[in-house]
C-alpha cells in the first residue's frame, strides 16, 4: 500500500475517533451540568475545545496529503 494511501487512512480513523469523542463531551457536559456539576462541566467542555483542535489540525495533514 502506498505510504500517502495508508496515511490518509489513519488519520481519517483519528478524525472519526475524537468525532465520538466530542459527542461524549457534550453528553456528560450536559449531565453534569444539569445535576449541579459546572465545574466538571466546564472542564469537560474545555477538554472539548482541544479535541476539536487536534480534528482541525488532523483535518488540516489530510488536505495536504491530497
């Protein structure tokens, strides 16, 4: 398999990783919040924040391996 080919799939892997991981975030973010965890909340939503970082960056590699 040709290296870009076989880049292209692991980083198009790591995209739809932390794609189900954001919706974690969202979930238990919510939860938290509605049983009287803001602190957590806002944690977990800050830890979102950088997983949707690293998807733009990742998303970012996969444009320039095109």
């Amino acid at each position: 398999m040709d290296e870009k080919k076989r880049l292209r799939i692991v980083i198009r892997q790591m995209i739809q990783h932390n794609d189900d991981h954001m919706q974690d975030f969202v979930t238990w973010s919510s939860f938290a919040e509605e049983n009287g965890m803001d602190g957590v909340s806002g944690v977990l939503n800050e830890a979102g924040k950088h997983v949707d970082a690293a998807t733009t960056a990742l998303r970012s590699a996969l444009d320039l391996l095109d």
